[in-house]
C-alpha cells in the first residue's frame, strides 16, 4: 500500500515535470532603437521567455525559443538583418544530461561538496553538519518560514558570540533556478570556517567582521527548480482566483521604489512584483534579519547570475547614490582581483547603468532604507554560453574568483 502510494507520487512527479525539450536559447543583438523595437514586439506577440533583459543597443540579449516557434522567431529577425545567434540547441537536453551525471548519494552529506550542486535537502544536511563541526563559530537558526513551510535558514559566522562585530551580509538564491548562487554561497561558508585559525587572512577577517550569509533565501523556488522545473524564477505562492500560474519574484518585492518600472504587476509574469512591498515571507526575512542587527551591517552581498556584473544601487534610476564613488571604489578592487584569478572579465556599475532598470529590489532597500554603507550585487558566471545552466565544472571556479573578490573588496574598505 505504502509503496504503491510512493510509486505514483514519484510518477506524478515525473509525469508533472516541465520540459524544455527542443527550446533553443538565441542570443539577439540590436544596433538600432527600431531593432530593439522588433525584438521586443517578437518576444511579446510570441510570449517568449527572456533569459536576459534588454539593455541597450549592441547588447545581446538571451531569448528561449520553443521548438514551434523558432523558425518564425529566426526569420523574422533575419529578414531585418538583426544578428541572431543560437547559443543553446536544445535546452531539454543540457538539463537532463546534467541530471544524468549528477551523483546520486546515497546518505545525506554533512560537509561541502563544491563539484556538484546540491539539493535543498541536502544543503541543509550540510548546514546541520558545519555547525556541529564548528560550534563555536557557526550557528544556524531561520530566517523565516515560506508559504510551503519551509525554513529560510541563515549561518552566522562569528569568532566572538556575534554580538558586537560589523556584519558583512551574503544572500543567494532569491531566484531559484541561479543555482550557482547557492553554491557559491556554500563555498563562502567553507572557507571562513575551515580558515578561521589556519588561514591568516581569514583569521583576520572573522577577528573584524561577522558574516551572516543565507545559502537559499528562496527554498520553495529551488526546490521547484530541483523537482519540476529547472528553469523555475519566483517563489511559489499562489494567486487568489488564478490556476493557471504561482510565484512572486522576490527580488521585485521590498519596499523601496515598489511597483514602478522594471517590474510587473502581471501575476503571471517573471518579473511579478506581489501585492504590495513585503507581502513574500522571503523579503521579509532578508528585511527582519537586517533590520534585527541594526547599524552592524556594514558591507550587502546578493548574489545571481548570469552576465559577470559586479553591481551597486540605484536599480530603480540611472542617477547614482550618494555614496557611489566610495562603493565603486571597493567595487573595482574586488573585480580587480576577482579578474586576476582566472582571466573572467565582469563588468561593474550601478544596476540600472550596467544591466537594466528594475524596482522594489534588495539592493536598493538595503542601501537607500536598511542604509548600509556598502551595498553589491553580482551576477555570476557565465555570459550566456550556459546561462542558468552552468556546469559544474565550473562551480569551483566561480566560487574561487568571487570568494576572492569579495575578500579584495572588503580589504579595500
Ligand atoms: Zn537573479
């Protein structure tokens, strides 16, 4: 009886999963105001799902094509002599080859992994298993709890009990399918707590600053990511009297700028901003954990991917914060060194000037309302080559240079 039941949820999971079998991801690039216009009309009347937003002209921007549309998508396009280019062949297949090879453990883990991507399970069976290791500087407690009862968990790292030290503050994973962004935040875990005592550089570190870095703030997404979809953005609230969609994108949904452009009130859009500021149990653990240590917090971590920007505020408009020249100041030490690692060129600036415009983001409460002094934003690896679906051999990488960055960059305050 019980293994019939387990049998066909395992079924209805598969059955329900969502495939991008046959979906191509272009890579278009205007050069002229009426090009953009017709990329723009083309994503709209086709209802394509854009990879990477708009930002200027000459700037590539990354659009997923279902198989049924792709010839009238490419066609278009090129009938106008826009340059088009087809960056992934067949998303479905990457997605299930990269299932494939994934090793299936056979107990939880209870230490970092760095060469795969882990399951929310079992990121959390790590995060139990570094604070037995290290009890006397790491503590795991919960953020807040989502809609589907999950803990939004958070390790505070801290050489002395955690109650007096500048904070540096690192969040990942607020949109579910960025997969590295948990996983570089897991390697940021590692380091400071295996080199506090044997890596001068880190002892140092954790003798100045606490950290409190939150591997999954959005684990009802990256489960979802994990179990249906991998492409999966938002949260996964639903919405009164609509069937047909879920999620709010957290990153859309703090109460600085709510609502205004670069954002949607669409409940079925990418970019939903909820029904009002803070109404998503994963905003309002990112605000109550900061607002919780007050004036302490010092330096604003978030990461994402993709497109290699190390970014500060303003999203919501292209004139810069006050503080501007001081954060780019450490900004350009940090992707100095970041650069110097391996060779990966980033590109830096305030979100709206580097990427694109967007409102009622983290970044910008955290600067312009929690009024932290140092305030990034990175979107990780790659350029597009992979996009959400980079490999893990590149994992540990991505998380040397960044890891490296961010130490360069807070030396530099
Ligand atoms: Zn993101």
């Amino acid at each position: 009886m019980r293994i019939t039941a387990l049998l066909l949820l395992a079924l209805t999971a598969l059955t329900s999963a969502v495939s991008y079998h046959g979906y191509k991801v272009v890579s278009v690039t205007p050069h002229t105001t009426a090009e953009a216009q017709v990329l723009q009309e083309a994503v709209q009347q086709l209802q394509l799902q854009q990879w990477t937003e708009p930002h200027g002209l000459g700037v590539p921007v990354d659009v997923m094509v279902p198989p049924s549309l792709v010839e009238v998508f490419l066609t278009g396009l090129q009938a106008k002599h826009i340059p088009v280019q087809v960056k992934i062949t067949d998303v479905q297949a990457i997605i299930d080859e990269q299932a494939a090879k994934r090793p299936v453990s056979q107990s939880l883990p209870r230490t970092f992994d760095h060469n795969k991507y882990n399951s929310l399970e079992e990121i959390e069976s790590i995060l139990e298993g570094v604070e037995e290791e290290f009890p006397s500087l790491v503590t795991i407690s919960s953020a807040g709890t989502t809609y589907e009862g999950r803990e939004i968990l958070m390790a505070q790292v801290s050489s002395d009990g955690g109650e007096t030290r500048p904070v540096i503050w690192i969040d990942c994973g607020i949109h579910a399918r960025e997969w590295i962004s948990p996983a570089v935040c897991q390697y940021i875990l590692d380091e400071l707590t295996s080199g506090y005592g044997t890596k001068s550089e880190i002892t140092e570190l954790l003798d100045t600053y606490d950290f409190h870095i939150l591997p999954v703030v959005n684990p009802d997404g990256y489960e979802y990511s994990w179990t249906t979809d991998r492409l999966w953005r938002k949260n996964r609230v639903p919405h009164e009297g609509i069937v047909e969609c879920h999620g709010v994108d957290v990153n859309r949904n703090f109460e600085v700028a709510f609502g205004e452009p670069g954002a949607s009130d669409e409940p079925c859009s990418e970019l939903y901003q909820g029904p009002e500021a803070f109404s998503e149990d994963e905003s309002k653990a990112v605000r109550d954990g900061i607002e919780a240590l007050g004036s302490r917090v010092t330096v604003f971590y978030s990461l994402h991917s993709y497109s290699q920007h190390w970014m500060t505020p303003y999203g919501y408009t292209d004139a810069l914060p006050d503080d501007y020249d001081e954060m780019i100041r450490v900004v350009e030490a940090g992707v100095e060194e970041l650069e110097a690692v391996f060779g990966t060129p980033y590109t830096y600036g305030s979100v709206a000037n580097t990427m694109y415009v967007t409102s009622g983001a983290s970044y910008d409460w955290a600067y312009e309302i929690a009024n932290i002094p140092y305030v990034n934003t990175i979107q990780l690896r790659d350029e597009g080559t992979w996009g959400f679906l980079l490999p893990e051999e590149e994992i540990l990488p991505t998380a040397e240079e960044t890891f490296a960055g961010i130490l360069a960059a807070t030396a530099a305050i």
